[in-house]
C-alpha cells in the first residue's frame, strides 16, 4: 500500500543519493549490497537507512543484504522516475539556464523540454540542446509536447503572472524558485524551492558551534 | 537554552517566510500581528505557525499577538543572522554566478565576497560587483578577507579536491552543490544542496496524484 504512505522530505532528500550509490554499484554489476556497506557509501548510518527504507516495505533478503536491481526499482516508483516527466522553465537567466545545463536530472527521467523568456534578446537562443522560447508561446507549447512540471526562476514580482500562466496551460506541479508565495488552484501541486534555506540551516549550525 | 535546541530542517525552512513577511509588516510600521494574520500571511495554518515559533521559547504576548520586532530579532539569532557571514563560492559557472547574484543571501546578512574558478577565461571578471578569481588564490584570500563559509558548485569530479582546499584554508562551513559526498574533517559542517531533491519531491507527489 504504498500510495497511501506520505514519505517524510528528509528520507526523499536521501533517496537519490541511495539511487546514486546503487547506480554504481549495478555498473559495478555487484546484485547483492549489505546495509552497512550501502548505509557507508550513502554516508548515512546502517539505522537511519533501515529506517528510510522500511516506509517502502520489506525490501532486505534476511542475511544476504539487499537486492540492488529491486531496490532500483522500488526508488524509481517512490520516486515517481519509473516514469518520464517533461518540464518547462519559465525565466532564461543565470539560474534557468543553470537548471537547464543541469546533468542530474536526465539521469532522474527528468527531461527539460524548453525555457521561456520574456527578453527577445533572450529568444531563440539554444542552452545546450534546449531552445529559449518567447513566454507567449508557452501555453501551446506545454499542450503540444506533454508537459507536466513547470519551472519558475523569473524574478519574484513576475512569479504570480508566470504561475497564472502555467496553471492556464493545464501543469499540474510548479516548483517555484522565486522567492515568494504564489496562489494556485488545489489540484496544483507548487514546491517551493528558496536557495537561501540550504546556507541558513548552515549558519545556524555554525552560529551554534562558534558560541 | 535555544542552543541546546536542534531545530527540524522543516520548521528552518519556514523561517526564512516568516522572517520575510515579518520585514514587510515592520516596513508598514505594524508592530503587533496575530498568529492568524502571520499564518494566513506566510502561507501556513495557525498551528503550524504556533508549533514552529514553540521550538524558541514563548514568544506571543497572550491576547495580543506577536511583537514583530521581537520576532525579528529571534529569528535572527536563530538563523545565525544577527552576525553577518562572507562566502567564497568556488566554481564560476551558471550555477555559482546565479547564486553570486541571488538577492535573498544580502536580505539575511549572507554575503559573497568572491568567486573562484580554474578557468582563466572566467578569471578577472566580475559577478555583479563580485570578482572572479584565480582558484589557487583561494587560501590566502579567505585568510584575508575573514570567510567563513565555502560554497562549492565545481563538476562533481573536482569537489573533493575543492573541498580539501576549503577546509586547509579554515573554512569550518561548506554548502555542497556538486551531486557527491565530500570528506572533511569532523570540525567542518558540510550542507548538502540537490537540486534534483525539491523535483523528485513534486514529481513524486505528482505521480501519487495520478495514478
């Protein structure tokens, strides 16, 4: 039953990095991985990984370890990458185009589609194999090519029209880098992502330390 | 005895809301809110509003509200930014120039004092009113210029060697965005940043919803 399950961020936030040493280790062509060994390569703690994965079932062969082809598996369906998702970035600049040129998600099913700008100077511009798109086109755009997730890095005055827009187009998951809350209908899922709460929890635990 | 407290990333994450919409209200020389108003305001339910500020002590005034002011300056403490903190970020590329002009760091009192890359041709330029500098310039200018946080945003391949290099250079805090473990010293915190974390979240969201 693991749809009925709401899986804490914490745990998510580690799932890649267990897919990732998972990853290696099935190019390693190693099936079997024991805890400790996982949990040390992850960098985590043997219980804090039983722990993680126990709100996904029994996934550990008794005394050979875990399966890594099944565990894989079982990460890319929580994680919903046993499905492609196609994404759109609404805002060209520095930080669009670094999400656009970002390596990890094609590695996640994650696929970028097209950015969108407002700034002709930006237009028809490509960032790597991704063209820069008027913002005007991206309703059509989202219908044509099966878009599910858009993305927002324009600056936070422009948010709420970008997102009026996304919601108009028909996505239903917006993962929102401006820095500012933004109104959707209840069938939106919006993830917000502030760059600043990574560097805080950071100070915080320095500011702790250095008293 | 708020050092003795280690507070949920979760409840951190909603800090930097509060405080943002706190600086809006002491802008409109509001000095009171309730704790209806800074919820509905901050995008979260009283309760959860009232459950995160418990973490620090009793701050309401009972039948009146918040003191807005007060608050602030509680979150600041909290945050670690009562006191201002300079960064080096290592790695000019889209990423780190997209964090090197990222205004949310200056509104907390965060701020990157210089960019380092390998790369001559990004050498000599500036990011705003940030230099970019030679990396072997690194250790004496966090020497110097008093840094006490190392933002790495290099190509995973080069992180270890980035990080080894922060922490000879007495960096006791590091912000890793490159997608891999780093080693360090027990003395050296390091934060984790995956950008692919907050979409997998949404995507794994989104795939509950459409099944």
């Amino acid at each position: 039953m693991t749809d009925v399950v709401v899986i804490p961020r914490a745990t998510i936030s580690r799932l890649p990095v267990y897919f990732r040493v998972l990853m290696e280790l099935s190019h390693m062509e190693v099936s079997l991985v024991s805890s400790d060994e996982l949990a040390a390569r992850s960098g985590v703690s043997s219980s804090q990984l039983r722990k993680d994965l126990s709100y996904f079932g029994e996934f550990g062969i008794r005394g050979a370890g875990y399966d890594v082809g099944f565990l894989l598996q079982k990460i890319r369906e929580i994680l919903g990458i046993h499905r492609e998702w196609r994404l759109v970035i609404a805002g060209a600049g520095k930080l669009g185009t670094a999400l656009a040129r970002y390596s990890g998600f094609a590695q996640h099913g994650l696929e970028v589609a097209a950015l969108f700008d407002i700034d002709p100077g930006k237009q028809g511009k490509m960032t790597g194999k991704i063209p820069v798109l008027p913002m005007e086109d991206l309703t059509g755009f989202v219908q044509e090519h099966d878009i599910q997730i858009g993305v927002i890095t324009v600056p936070a005055q422009a948010a709420q029209g970008v997102a009026d827009l996304m919601v108009r187009a028909g996505l239903k998951g917006i993962w929102n880098f401006a820095p500012v809350r933004i109104e959707v209908p209840d069938d939106v899922i919006v993830q917000y992502e502030d760059l600043v709460v990574g560097l805080l929890t950071l100070s915080h635990h320095l500011s702790r330390r250095m008293r």
